[in-house]
C-alpha cells in the first residue's frame, strides 16, 4: 500500500482469511454483518418490485422520510428504531394516497417531490431543536456499523421475515399487476390493495436498512441491486435471487472496507454498488458484445 493507502486503510492486509477472522473477532462487527445481512435481503427483494414497478422516485423520498423519524425520535428520547419504522409507515400510506389519487404524471411526481422536501426540512428542524443528536448527524445521514446490538439484530430479523413473508404472499399477483395493471384488475386483481401493501413492505425495507447504510444512501441499496438484477435477467424468481445476493455482497464488502478505513459504510456500498453495475452495462452494450463483421 502507498502512503495515502494506509492513511485511509489501517490493519487491512493481503491476507485476506486472517482480515475477514478480524473482522468476526469482535461482537459489534458480528452485529454489523448480522444486520447487514437482514437489511440486504430486505433491500434486495423489494427492490426487485421497486424497479419493475418503475417506483424508485417513490422510493427515494421513503428513505428521506427516514431522517426525520431518527431525528424525532431522538429529539423524544425514544429508540432510533421506533422513528425509522414509524415515519416510512406513514411515509409509505402516504405515497399510497399520492399513487392511488390517478392524477396526471406530472401532479404526481410534483407531490412526491414535495413530500421529500418537507421530510428532509423537518429532519434537520427536529436535529436543530436537538443539540444532542448532531454528534450522530452523520451516521443518520450516512450509516455506521457501530453500536448495532443484539437486540436490534433480532428487531430486525423480525421485521424481515414479516416483510420478506409479505412480499411472498404477494409475488404472484404483484408480478401480474406490475407488468399490466389494467389486465391484472380486469382479472379481479386488487391492484390498489397490492400497490399499498407493496408501499408498506418497502417502508420496512427502508426503515431497517436506513440502520446500516444511513438515511441519504439506503436508496443505492435498495436500487442499485435490483437494478443489475434486471440487466442480467428478465426471469422473475433468478432476477429476485440475483438481487439478493448482489445486495448481499455490496453489504458485506461495504462493511468490510468500512471496518478498516475512515471513511462510513454507506460510501462503500453506494461504490461498490455502482461499480458493479456500470460494469454490467459495459458487458452488456451491443457495441461491445457483437463481434464486428
């Protein structure tokens, strides 16, 4: 390693076995990759739908929502967590009353927008009115792995296997009303029920995930993933399960690099993220691919 290298990188080595039972070594990381673990499933298969459905400016203010459900809840003295889930369920009714309100695309796209400004505004308001909060501002905003307990991992594992339970109970009609709303509702589908409950279980997601990677990047988790998914497949079930691994090891590299560096866990899955996808891209651009004549 350069100079620079080790004064961004310290105790990483090239021994790459004897680094990763470093990183198992201490319980907080265990609670960190035990986390990021449930987060990425999480992030993986609703993110997979989020893409389909064409949802991810609605899904960009849902992580948005999450800021200022820390912050108050900091402010009220009451676990992060409670905010977190509490603010993108009500975030998530409301994106549901934006959707389900058929106005033009546009009326639609100014009201989401607006929704993201307010939450975004209050976050800071209830981080101002609280001094004691703004030492934990970056870690609300770019996640951290410190400090995750057991207990929070098993809050977690809770929440997902409520919301991972959920989306399998919906994958069927869902995949039909994504891909044709009308049909899938001429069909006796209820496209308007599957559309909120979708927006719920994405709450979820975005509730336990904005824990590891912070407020402003949960959204990279969320889109990045599935997004490469679907470049890869257009099969549904293989694209959901690369989704999931994708997320699976953007997460466990991010807090990997993040364990050893300075900088916060949320730039290296946000990196690695986009990396890995730009790099499907590349792969999969014709002029690349077809061998000239």
């Amino acid at each position: 390693m350069t100079m620079l290298d080790a004064a961004i990188f310290q105790g990483l080595t090239w021994n790459l076995v004897d680094d990763a039972r470093q990183l198992v070594s201490y319980p907080f990381m265990v609670n960190a990759l035990e986390a990021g673990t449930i987060a990425a499933v999480m992030a993986g298969t609703t993110g997979w739908f989020m893409v389909l459905r064409r949802q991810t400016f609605a899904g960009h203010p849902m992580s948005m929502i999450a800021f200022p459900g820390a912050a108050a809840a900091s402010l009220a003295g009451l676990p992060i967590a409670l905010g977190y889930f509490g603010f993108c369920g009500l975030g998530a009714l409301a994106l549901a009353g934006i959707a389900g309100s058929r106005q033009s695309l546009s009326g639609e796209s100014a009201a989401i927008g607006s929704l993201q400004a307010l939450a975004l505004g209050l976050g800071f308001l209830f981080v101002s009115l609280y001094h004691g909060v703004l030492n934990g501002l970056g870690s609300l905003l770019f996640g951290t792995f410190l400090g995750i307990t057991h207990e929070q991992v098993i809050v977690l594992l809770a929440v997902a296997s409520v919301a991972v339970a959920l989306m399998a109970l919906m994958a069927r009609p869902l995949l039909f009303a994504s891909i044709d709303s009308d049909v899938a509702r001429a069909a006796g589908v209820p496209v308007g029920l599957l559309g909120t409950g979708f927006l719920l279980t994405l709450g979820l997601a975005v509730a336990a995930t904005s824990q590891i990677t912070g407020a402003l990047l949960v959204f990279a988790l969320l889109v990045m993933p599935a997004a490469t998914a679907h470049q890869l497949t257009a099969r549904p079930f293989l694209g959901i399960a690369l989704s999931v691994a994708i997320a699976l090891a953007v997460t466990w590299i991010g807090l990997a690099l993040a364990y050893f560096s300075i900088y916060p866990v949320g730039f290296y899955v946000t990196s690695v993220a986009f990396a890995l996808y730009v790099l499907v891209r590349i792969a999969r651009t014709p002029a690349l691919t077809t061998a000239p004549a």
